[in-house]
C-alpha cells in the first residue's frame, strides 16, 4: 500500500488503480478506505482512482493532538499536491462528504467535480435532540469504547436479516479503532460548517442521499438549492453507508455523473 509524508511528518497510506482523470475517494468516521472497495474497481475502469485512509483512520498515523474536518481536508490537498494532481473528481461518504465540501470551498482549483454521499455542508447540532444524540455518542465512546459503540451504530447502518455478514464485519472494524483516536475524531466533527461559504462552489456537485439515512431527503434538498450546479439522486434500499449496502447503485450514477462532467456539452442532470 502506497504512503505519503505530510509536512508534519504524519504518514498516509493509500490504494491507487486504474488510469485517466483523478478521483479521490473518501471515507467515513472511524473507518477507512474499505468503504470504496466495491466501487473503487468499476471507477477504475475509466479513471485513476485514489483511496487514501485519512489521519487518525486505517492505516495511516494516528499522531497526537486535536483532529477536524479542516485538518483532514488540508492532509488530502497536500496529497494530491504531492503526486501532483489537479482537477480531481471528490466523492466522500459521510465525513468524506464533509471533507469534500472543506476542499471545494478552500481548494477550488483542486476540485473539478464534488460527489457527496449521506453528507451535508454542517455539523451543527441545532436541536435539543441532535445535541443529545452527539453527547450520548460521546459518552459511549469514552466510557465504553468503540466496540460497544459499533454495536449500537452496525445495525443502524445496516437493519435487515440478509445484512448480517455487513452488521458483523461493521463491529470489527469500528471496534478495532484505538478509542482516544476514534474519540478525537468524532470530536473534531462538532461544530464544523462551510453553510455560508456554498455560494462559493462552482463545480459541479452529485448529492447522494439514501432512503434510509440518517438525515431526511429535505435536508439535501435545502443545501443543494444554495449550490450554484448541483444535482441530487436518492439511492434506493440503502442506508447511510451506501457504497457498502448498495455499491452497484452508487457507482452507477457516479460514473454516468462523470461522464457528463467530462463530456465536451453541457450536461443533463443525472435522473
């Protein structure tokens, strides 16, 4: 597995395949870049594909120290910075999402395309029940670990009898997370927002939003209107983590939304 040295010395690791236009594939809170294995393959076909396991997640470093969307989003700048790439397809999965959202808004020139999967421009508990939600989750963590955490969350992510397998594998692997590390991290989370800055993405943006997420589709909804270019899919039978649930779906409508930001016309919208 390829790595890269960041200016502060933190080391990430990385998958790469395919050739062509870059794409950067992002993934979630506490995982790592096992959420694109299904969809990685089909991109690839087409594109180069990028997977890198961001700070604190799989196998790159997990240094000391406070961590954030902000932070997470610079460490990938500087990757494509590195293999000097520009112009790259960003599609994240839920904190990928948000850290796609983080480098549209400050990397423009980065970013030629954004794809946002059961993410949102925000982490800002604006009720009394979404601020419990986040402090009981907190609380797991820190006095039960993320074992006991994941047990709660694998069905969630994935309800129904035939998802077993999927329930299983979702415990081992949140569960192997080093829980100050996965603390941190969900730490970092709180309180993010570039809601104000959405006016200033021009790309085009494909929003994902699953049938059985954790936020309602009128959430997307509201977002997508302040977008300047922006589409919006609903992936059926799925939930939040929909490259796993459903990665036929997700890479299908992410390789015909690339091809319609790469094709010489103006294009139509992904339906």
């Amino acid at each position: 597995m390829p790595t890269f040295s960041l200016p502060d010395g933190v080391t990430l690791h990385f998958q790469e395949s395919g050739e062509g236009a870059p794409v950067l594939l992002l993934h979630g809170l506490g995982s790592s870049g096992s959420d694109w294995e299904l969809v990685a393959p089909r991109l690839s076909a087409h594109h180069r594909v990028l997977v890198p396991d961001a700070r604190g997640h799989g196998q790159s470093d997990k240094p000391a120290g406070a961590y954030g969307v902000a932070l997470f989003a610079r460490d990938i700048a500087a990757l494509c910075d590195g293999m000097g790439l520009s112009q790259v397809h960003v599609v994240g999965l839920s904190m990928g999402g948000m850290m796609g959202f983080q480098l549209a808004v400050d990397r423009p020139d980065l970013v030629r395309s954004l794809t946002v999967v059961n993410s949102g421009p925000d982490m800002v508990a604006r009720t009394l029940r979404r601020k419990l939600e986040f402090a009981a989750r907190l609380l797991v963590l820190r006095f039960l670990g993320p074992r006991e955490l994941a047990k709660r969350i694998a069905p969630k992510l994935f309800p129904k009898p035939e998802q077993e397998d999927l329930r299983r594998r979702a415990i081992e692997s949140l569960g192997a997370n080093a829980p100050d590390v996965y603390l941190r991290a969900t730490r970092g989370l709180a309180g993010w927002s570039v809601l104000d800055r959405l006016k200033d993405i021009t790309c085009p943006v494909l929003v994902l939003h699953s049938e059985r997420d954790y936020t309602p589709l009128s959430t997307k909804q509201a977002y997508a209107g302040q977008l300047a270019d922006a589409w919006l899919h609903v992936l059926t039978d799925s939930g939040h983590a929909a490259p796993v649930d459903q990665p036929g779906q997700v890479a299908d409508v992410v390789e015909r939304f690339l091809r319609e930001v790469e094709s010489p016309g103006r294009m139509a919208r992904p339906g």
